[in-house]
C-alpha cells in the first residue's frame, strides 16, 4: 500500500543521512518534500500540514542540529510523528459478561463490509471465541447468502476452537431502498438466537450506504437504539483515499464509532486514508485487511506500520504470522532436523506451505529490514509456487527423503509429470542442498551472525527471485537455437 510513499520518504532523508551536519535549512528542504510526498499519497491537508510542522520544530531543535548523526535521529524523529499519527494501538475487542458482545458492522456499498464480517469472525474462532453473523443487509439479497457461505467456510477453513453461527431470514428481503425498517427486527432476532446458542459475540452485518442517504442512516440509527451494541466499526475502503475519511467523519457524526477498520490496503492505494483517519475522526484503527482469504485481517499496530512506511520492514508481525502457522513442537522437530542435516523435501513443501498461508511472498520479504528497496523493481510470482508444488508432489516418497536419488532418468520422468524441464528439476534441487546446508551451518551461529548470512543471501539470490520467467524463456530460446543449429549442420 505504502510503495510510492515509502520511495519518496527515503529518498527525502536520505540526503539528511549522507550529512555529517545538517542546517535548519536542510531540514526544512527535507519536510518540503516528504510534504509533496504525503499530498501525493491523498493524505487531508490539514493532517500533512500539522506533521510537517511538528517534525520541524522537533527537528531544528539542538539535539538534532548537535547530534553525531543527525540523519539517524531525523528518522526517528518522522517515525515517532507517523506513529503519533495514526496511534494509539487499540486493536482489544470487548467481551461483555453476560455474552453476547454485539458488534454493528457499517460502511459505504462495496468498502468490502460483508467480506470483513467473514474475517472478523474467523479471527475471533482463532482466539477461541465463538460468534454469530447476523445478516441484516436487507436491500441486497445476495448478502445474505453470501454471509451464510463465509459462516461455512469459517467453520471449515478457520483455525482455533470456536464456533461460528449464522442467521438470516431471507424472505424479508426486499429491492433497494424498500426494506427500510426491517433490519431492526431481525437484529431484534438475531440477538435472541445468539443467546440461545450462547455465542460470544454477535456480528451485525448492515445495509451499505451512501452517507447522503439519510432514510438508511435512519435505520442505521434506529439498530443502534434498539440493540445498544456493544462496538461500532466503520470499514472504509483504503483505495478511496480522502473520500474514505470525509465517509468516517459522516458516520461518526450519526453514530458513536468505536473503531475503524480498512480494508484493501494489500491494493495498490496511496495509503492516505491510513494516515488521515485517526487525525480526522479521532477513532482509532483497529484492524486492516491485507487480503480477500479470511485469514487476511490483522491488527492495526501504528509503530509497526509507521516502520513499514519508512522502510525499515515489521520483523515483529512475520513472526506473529509464523507462530499462528506452526507450533512450538513442529518448529523445534525441524530445527533439530536442519542442524543434523537431515531436512528432506517434505519438510520443505510443509515449509513452503506454510509461508503460502502466511501471504504474497513479495509482502512477507518487505516485512524483512532492508529488503524493500530490493523488492520493488522485482516481480515476485506466487504461480512460481505452484510450479516447485507440482515437481515435489511428481517425485516418489524415497526420492522426496533423499534427493541424490534423482539421476537423470529419474529428473526426466519427474519433469514430464510436473510439466516442467529437467534443468528445472536440477535447479530445484541444487536451491534445497543450498538452503540445507546453510541452516545447518547456521544452528551453530549466534544470532547477529545468523542475521548477516541470510542477509548477504538475499542480495545475492533476490535479483534470480524476480526472474525466474525470464529464466525459463532463456533456456527454452537456447534450446530451440541449438536445434537449429543441428538442422543446419545436417
């Protein structure tokens, strides 16, 4: 989301960072352009002017202009501020006894609301909580059968020990604009079968809306009265930029927001609702969504983003994501594994799978420190996967337990399987002895030397990461030369 903003904030104090003193007039050069930078990413304008100014006092103050290495403490100064902005973290969803916690879910048409209800749901699952999806979206039938749909994969594709249920009563739905009023009713329902089941939390899935429309802020307003729900979110749809914000501030102006969740922000968005919300509204964000599976919903950590923007990547949420995706246990039987030497190709496709689960392979290496300026000319295609899936799955149980198996013969058939070229094959397995036994070098390896070898790795291997097509259509143009070649000699 934040890719352009991130260049440009790098680029501006960059020349900071190459000084051994800078001036007043440095800095104020510097903010100039991260100002243009923040209006380019459709950030309010109010919201850019008062950060600039806060950055400059704080950055022409002496401790800056005196310091051995102003360029550092510049940046830290600008990631304070972007914390500062978009903060405090606030991601705590309140559980009420007796249950259940009722949570009214509103938005715009099309800011992905009923989809965001799916992973609110499955993220509760996760945690152990149970809850129900009430489907109060009246004016398009489709969201109600869409809501029961994202109920049965919650309960089948969801991890954790909860439950999650749903209701619906789709014969009160009506064409736009003439079911006004019902909703109450069924959220009336709804609430009554959730105790009955005794779920935790009760999701409010309501009508989008245009802010304008003041019939359906009405009714938005008559289910506040009548449930008095516990949490009202506002999902907004990170692409739409200011517009997103001016929709919060309408919202909140009818009901008493709890919290904001963005979604999209895995689009290709400037990133200014994210900066510009909290300051305008004053809600807080409390999550993003980073995906269309249920699983793509994270919580809002403002320090951590703000060192995503900066470039400086989120080693903290990669291995949040980790630990969901493994345990303990399993990570320990393959750390003892790769310190013997022993890893196969099984224990490799489950790792493979796994980072999968965890998102694009592009957005996992930028949560990387210093891999996201690599990254950004570098086309990282997750269908590679599928192709490294495919040549594993072609290869016998003995094979995938011992690799020096594979001689040619073996390579061609494994080949013709996975509808790849033997020169794939041998590339795969020289990329596994490669991986095999550097981590069995590196379980000996204290943890500053652990960090340095898998960073002079990533630089050397990132640029071969991004060109893997471009590869592929190499050896197949050679083959055909060489073909040619032996038509002409004939």
């Amino acid at each position: 989301m934040f890719d352009a903003l991130t260049d440009k904030f790098n680029n501006a104090l960059k020349k900071l960072s190459g000084r051994g003193r800078i001036s007043e007039a440095n800095v104020r050069q510097a903010m100039g352009e991260v100002r243009n930078a923040l209006l380019e990413a459709d950030v309010h304008y109010e919201v850019v002017k008062h950060f600039c100014e806060d950055v400059t006092e704080k950055a022409v103050g002496q401790e800056v202009l005196d310091s051995l290495r102003p360029g550092e403490q510049m940046i830290k100064i600008v990631h304070d501020e972007l914390a500062e902005l978009m903060g405090p973290v606030d991601t705590h969803v309140m559980y009420v006894q007796p249950p259940p916690t009722v949570i009214m879910m509103c938005g715009l048409q099309g800011s992905g609301k009923t989809t965001t209800c799916g992973k609110l749901a499955a993220y509760l699952k996760q945690r152990g909580k149970s809850a129900m999806l009430a489907a109060c979206d009246l004016q398009r039938p489709a969201a109600v059968e869409q809501l029961r749909v994202l109920v049965d994969q919650v309960n089948t594709e969801a991890s954790g020990g909860g439950q999650c249920f749903f209701h619906g009563e789709p014969d009160r739905c009506a064409e736009y604009g003439k079911a006004v009023g019902v909703a109450v009713k069924v959220a009336r329902n709804a609430l009554k079968e959730a105790r009955r089941q005794k779920a935790d939390v009760l999701i409010l899935d309501t009508a989008g809306r245009l802010h304008i429309n003041d019939e359906l802020m009405g009714e938005l307003r008559r289910v506040d009265q009548a449930l008095h729900p516990h949490q009202v979110y506002l999902v907004i749809d990170a692409m739409t930029g200011q517009d997103a914000v001016n929709s919060a501030k309408a919202f909140n102006e009818q009901l008493e927001l709890d919290g904001v969740i963005l979604a999209k922000t895995d689009s290709d968005t400037r990133g200014g609702a994210a900066l510009s919300v909290k300051a305008v509204t004053g809600k807080p964000i409390k999550f993003v969504g980073t995906g269309e599976k249920l699983d793509g919903l994270e919580e809002f950590h403002p320090q951590r983003m703000a060192g995503r923007i900066l470039g400086m990547g989120d080693v903290v949420s990669l291995v949040e994501k980790a630990q969901q995706q493994v345990s303990e246990e399993e990570a320990a039987k393959l750390q003892e594994k790769m310190a013997k030497g022993k890893m196969t190709m099984d224990d490799f496709l489950k790792q493979l799978r796994m980072i999968r689960r965890m998102g694009s392979m592009k957005s996992l290496l930028g949560m990387i420190p210093g891999l996201g300026a690599q990254l950004k000319d570098l086309d990282l295609d997750d269908a590679e996967l599928n192709r490294t899936e495919a040549m594993i799955h072609s290869m016998t149980p003995a094979e995938r337990a011992d690799i020096d198996l594979l001689n040619n013969a073996r390579r061609r058939r494994i080949s013709k399987g996975s509808g790849t070229s033997p020169q794939d094959i041998s590339q795969l397995t020289k990329g596994f002895q490669m991986v095999s036994n550097m981590t069995q070098q590196m379980s000996n390896m204290s943890g500053l030397q652990r960090m340095r070898a898998m960073n002079s790795l990533g630089k050397q291997d990132l640029a071969a990461m991004g060109s893997g097509k471009n590869t592929l259509k190499q050896k197949q143009r050679s083959k055909r030369k060489r073909k040619d070649r032996k038509r002409k000699s004939r």
